[in-house]
C-alpha cells in the first residue's frame, strides 16, 4: 500500500451544535454543511504529519504526569492546528480562554523546539495549538 495523504479527519460526537459552535465558532474554520448537520472544511490544507501519540506521552506533555486524569474524558485522537508565530500560540490561547474554553496547558516550548498550547474539544478531542520552526523555513510543505 501506498497511501498518498490524509484524505480526511474530524471527530464524532452526539451534540452537533456544539461541535459545529466548538470549531466553527470558536475556533474559526470555515464549514460548508453538506448534508443536515455534517459539514466539511475544505479549505485546510493537509495534515503535515499523522501520528500514533501514546496516551502516557500525551498526558505527561500536556498534564506533566503519565496518567490522564481520571476527571478527564479520555482523548480518542488528537489534531493540531499550526499557527504563523510562538506568539500567535499564546495569542490563540489567551482568545481561546476568553471565549470560555478550559485551556489544559498554555503556551510554552517542548523540549524539541515547538511552542505549544491544549485543550480537549466538546468530544473530548485533544486540540492542540502550535508552532513548529521547521514547518515554516523555505521550502517547507504544510499540507
């Protein structure tokens, strides 16, 4: 097999206005409704990488510990949104908070260079908020 890209990912819930007030509004990503209450984002590029996150790593990036929190819904997938600065980071999160969304870790650096911020979407998505340099030299793809 050779796969080309990722031809697509979103999460599932049972509360579709909240999740169409979540990335719609809150976020900002522009929907087209293609069929009563499922909608698509077309205008995203690509995903720059598809990873398998283990639970334990994610917990301890975003809660410093290796187990998720028991009061937490347990996060079945993850998406980043790549932002055009660290600052934009802090920015995005502070905007995030304001409109009433629990930020789980705010802005700060990885170890590995990327500047980073998350929360957990109403289906209990893990969405993080990033910059990464490299994704933004000459010549880099990001999609």
């Amino acid at each position: 097999m050779a796969f080309q890209h990722i031809a697509g990912f979103g999460p599932i819930g049972t509360d579709p206005g909240a999740m169409h007030a979540f990335w719609a509004t809150t976020l900002g990503i522009p929907f087209d409704e293609v069929a009563p209450d499922y909608f698509h984002a077309q205008s995203l590029d690509g995903a720059k990488v598809f990873a398998l996150w283990p639970l334990e790593q994610a917990a301890e990036a975003t809660f410093g510990t290796r187990e998720w929190p028991a009061d937490r819904p347990v996060p079945q997938a993850w998406i980043e949104f790549e932002v055009s600065s660290p600052e934009a980071v802090g920015e995005t999160a502070a905007r995030l908070r304001e409109a009433g969304q629990e930020i789980l870790v705010d802005a700060h650096l990885e170890p590995w260079g990327q500047t980073t911020a998350r929360l957990l979407s109403p289906e209990g998505l893990l969405v993080g908020i990033s910059y990464l340099p490299s994704s933004h030299t000459a010549g880099a793809t990001t999609g």
